[in-house]
C-alpha cells in the first residue's frame, strides 16, 4: 500500500509555505465556493501567513469559501488565547474574507461532546464534503488529535491527548508548562479526514522525519495514524528538506 501518497520536497519551512499556499490559492480559483479543511500548530502559520498576501493581492478570494477545523481543545472556550477558533481566528480569519459564519471550529465548551461532534460531522456533509483537508502531523505520527492507535473509520469525537503530545504543545510556542495543556480535546476523526476529496500534509523540520517516513514508506497502521492517509486517491505531502531526509531510507 505504501508508495500512493506524492510527496514534494521543499528546500525549507518558508518554501513549504508558499507551496502550500499557491495550492490552495489555486483550488479556491478554480472552486471559489470551495469548502476547505484547516489545521492549527505551528506549522501552517507561514502558509496562512502567504494565503493572507494573496487574498490582499486578489489571488485568494475567501468570500465564497467555508471552513471546518480539525480539532479543538476541550474545556477552552473560543475566546481563550490558546483555544484553535482564536488561533485561527488570529492567523487567518481577521485576515481574510471569509463570511465569519462559514467558518467551522467545534466548541470546546460545548454541553455534550457527543452531539457537538455528531453536529460538526452534518455540517460537513451538508455543504457536500471536504474538497481539500490542510494537515500537519505529530512526531508520533498523529493527524488532527488521532493519537496512535485511532483506528482507520474513527469519527469526530472526544478525545485524550498523549503525554508527547502534551509536552510537544507546552514547549513555549502556544502553552507554556505541560499542566496547563488540556488532556483532551474533540478532534475529527481518520474516517472524517480520508473522506475530504484532496488532502494536503505540511512538515517541517528534523523532529518530523521519523513521522513522515513512517507515514509515507511505512505500514498501513494505526501506530502511525499518518500512515493511514496511504490508500487516498489524492494525497500530497509538501515537507522541507530536514522533515523528509529519512525518506527512502526504510
Ligand atoms: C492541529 C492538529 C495537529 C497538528 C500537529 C503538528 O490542528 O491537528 O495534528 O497538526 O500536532 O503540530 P505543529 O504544526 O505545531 O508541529
């Protein structure tokens, strides 16, 4: 199974952005009533940085576009300075001309889990699916907060966050010491993820090497939820020079 996934190599972080952005700046021209999936961390910053040029320059028009958001932190509320409907809010939204209630982020405060999340899941299917899912992945290997081990149909739901995941997110870039992260969060499941029509993975840097050659030359297994991406007709991976340097090399 392992080989079906495209991977494009960039010289470094920056390059990925662009990269990524004129993918996406590209897919809303030729759909501008696209419906895109998103993702936080730090790794689509740059992207959402570039995709705020160009819908200054005209080149990617949000007006028509709507949104879902991978995942959010349970217990924070949108208003809080880590929860990911302000991070996405911050980086892109505000800087943009999305139709604010196109915008789709689960609420983390929500009353029930199980029906915020069932929710999310109708909305998506009734604007017609996900045309194109933006990723990053985990040094485990995680997409959205699918930690190893979530299996291949997984829904969104309500979900716990590993000890590395925790500790990747308190390392002074969005949360400062490991009590203060959320121990779970809902998060669109593989199931959810694998049904967008194309999907886009972004990696950056030496400490997601290991996740993306397990993820593209690997097995198709839950241990490396990533890996499970594999058999999408339509799957590209735009990583930098040190995310992909043990690629090839299984
Ligand atoms: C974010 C998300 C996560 C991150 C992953 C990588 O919405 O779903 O899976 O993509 O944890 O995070 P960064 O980019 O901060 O290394």
């Amino acid at each position: 199974m392992a080989g079906s996934v495209k991977v494009k190599v960039c010289k470094d972080a920056g390059d990925v952005a662009v990269q990524a952005a004129q993918m996406i700046a590209k897919a809303i021209k030729a759909n501008p009533r696209i419906v895109l999936g998103l993702a936080t961390g730090s790794t689509p910053e740059g992207t959402y940085a570039e995709l705020a040029k160009l819908n200054k320059a005209k080149q990617a028009p949000f007006a028509g576009v709507t949104t879902f958001n991978l995942d959010e932190y349970w217990g924070l509320d949108g208003d809080h300075d880590q929860s990911y409907r302000h991070f996405m809010n911050t980086r892109l939204f505000d800087k943009v001309d999305v139709r604010p209630w196109n915008t789709h982020v689960l609420d983390g405060t929500a009353d029930n889990p199980m029906l915020e999340c069932q929710a999310f899941e109708t909305k998506i299917l009734a604007v017609g699916g996900v045309d194109l899912w933006l990723l990053g992945i985990g040094g485990n290997g995680h997409v959205a907060f699918n930690e190893p081990g979530s299996s291949v149909d997984s829904r969104t739901r309500l979900v716990s966050l590993t000890q590395e995941t925790i500790d990747a997110n308190s390392d002074g870039r969005f949360f400062k010491k490991a009590s203060d992260v959320p121990r779970c969060a809902l998060s669109a499941g593989i199931g959810t993820i694998r049904e967008a029509r194309s999907i886009l993975l972004l990696a950056t840097g030496e400490k997601k090497a290991r996740a993306v050659a397990d993820a593209v030359d690997g097995p198709f297994t839950p241990d490396c939820p990533a890996s499970l991406l594999q058999d999408h007709p339509n799957c590209t991976f735009i990583v930098d020079k040190a995310a992909a340097s043990l690629l090839g090399k299984k």
